[in-house]
C-alpha cells in the first residue's frame, strides 16, 4: 500500500509535468514571436497543418510519429520531447527532493520555478532574449514563496530576499550600463533581481557562481569549436538559478562552515 501510494504521486507529477512541458514548448516558440498562448491550435511548423489530438500527448506522440509532422512528414525537433521530458523529470526530482507530503507548497513553487527556468533558457539561447513576464512571474513565485512557503529547512527572511533581489542584479546591471549591453543585457540583470528574491541572497551568489562556471566551459567550448565567442548568459544564469534551489544553502552552509572551524 505504502509503495503503490508513492508510485502514484510520483506517476502524476511526471504526467502533470509533462503535460505543462508541453505548454512550456508553446511559450518557448510563440512568445519570442508575440503569438497567442492559446488563440492558435498547435500547428506543424511547416505545413501549418492543425496537430490532431491524438498527437498531441507530451513525449509519447512524438515517439510514436517518430519525430515527424503527420501531414507532411516534415523533421519535428526532438526538443520538444526533450523539454517536456526535462519538466516531467524535474517535477519528480523536486518532489523526492523536498518531500511532496511534507512540503506541498514549497514543491508546487519550484516546479513552475524551474518550468519558468526552462523557458528562459531556451528562448534566450534560440532569441538572446528574456521575457519579462517570464522573469516576473518568477518574481511572483518569490512573492509566494515568502508568505507561504513550507519547507522548514528555508530560513527565507524578508529581509534575507530583498538583499537577495539586488544582490547579484546590481553587479550585473553595472557590466550592463558600463559595457552598453554587448557583455550582458538588461534581461540577465533582471532576472538575476527576481530569482535572487526567490532565493535569498546567500542561494543567490551560489546561483552566479554555477552560472560563470558553467558559461565559461561552454563559452570555451564554443569558442574553440566554432570560433563563436557572443552567446546568451540567460540560459547558465537558469541553470545556475535552477541548482541552487536544490543545494543554495546546503552549499553556503557546508563552505561556512569549512571556513570558520579549525
Ligand atoms: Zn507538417
């Protein structure tokens, strides 16, 4: 009974995950375009034929078509698949990690974190563009996370998370003004200001650290490989973002703690 209990709530997370996923693929395409999120029926980027519902199931229908549009055979990118399976996995991870039972909300809130996360991150890889309501709804979660969040290991002060709102941000928004944009644009700046409320300020510096580390393996990568040296920053301040809402603090923690015992 126990385990069919677990296997259950992990089964829906998985599913509810992958079924915002595939909204996720939505934004990601038409917010960059200014498309409707819901006006328009999904549709092959193609042919423009209207997707049946029978394909439209998150993962499995690209599985099953093969990575092809139905109508015109035309290739569908395996991303789509892979951002909903991305959601779907995370939705579970955040739930093992935090404790679905034990924090309800806490979990809730870092899902549709992370999902806004994955939203930057792609868009801003494709477009070098944040959108400003994905970065305010963040904020919103932060707004969330501090008047409901149930996590007790969160030592989540007020004062904690406004610190942790221009703690980062400022740093950024000064290279933005001093080098006029070309090292870094306004959205990465703002971004860092709503996800650094989510988090607090001590997660927050965790965040931009795994964010320079991250950019400078994959800048050199790309550097090396294609000469390409201007990229998005948007994409490794996510993914930054993203792993310090798992171990921010455990990370500040376990550092003070190596620096101030002897
Ligand atoms: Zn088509």
């Amino acid at each position: 009974m126990f385990y069919a209990y677990y296997i259950f709530i992990y089964g829906f997370l998985f599913l509810f995950g992958a079924a915002i996923g595939s909204f996720l693929n939505v934004c990601i395409y038409r917010l960059p375009l200014e498309e409707s999120l819901i006006k328009r029926a999904s549709h092959c980027m193609s042919c423009g034929e209207k997707i049946r519902h029978r394909d439209l199931i998150p993962i499995v229908s690209w599985i099953f078509l093969r990575g092809k549009c139905h109508s015109c055979g035309a290739p569908i990118s395996p991303r789509y698949m892979i951002v909903e399976l991305l959601n779907a996995v995370l939705y579970v991870l955040t739930g093992m990690w935090f404790g679905v039972v034990e924090a309800p909300i806490h979990v809730m809130l870092i899902c549709l974190l992370l999902s806004a996360l994955i939203v930057v991150f792609f868009m801003d890889w494709d477009t070098q563009l944040i959108n400003n309501a994905v970065v305010f709804f963040i904020f919103l979660l932060g707004v969330a996370e501090y008047f409901f969040s149930d996590y007790h290991l969160n030592e989540l002060t007020l004062r904690n998370q406004i610190i942790g709102f221009f703690a980062v941000s400022v740093p950024l928004l000064l290279i933005v003004l001093l080098s006029k944009e070309r090292a870094m644009g306004m959205g990465d700046a703002l971004l860092m200001a709503a996800g650094g409320f989510f988090l607090g300020w001590k997660a927050a510096l965790v965040a931009l650290f795994f964010a320079l580390i991250s950019a400078s393996v994959v800048g050199l990568f790309l550097k090396y490989r294609t000469g390409l040296s201007k990229f998005a920053f948007g994409p490794f301040l996510s993914l930054g973002i993203a792993i310090s809402a798992f171990f921010g603090n455990e990370l500040i923690s376990a550092y003070l703690s190596l620096i101030t015992v002897k």
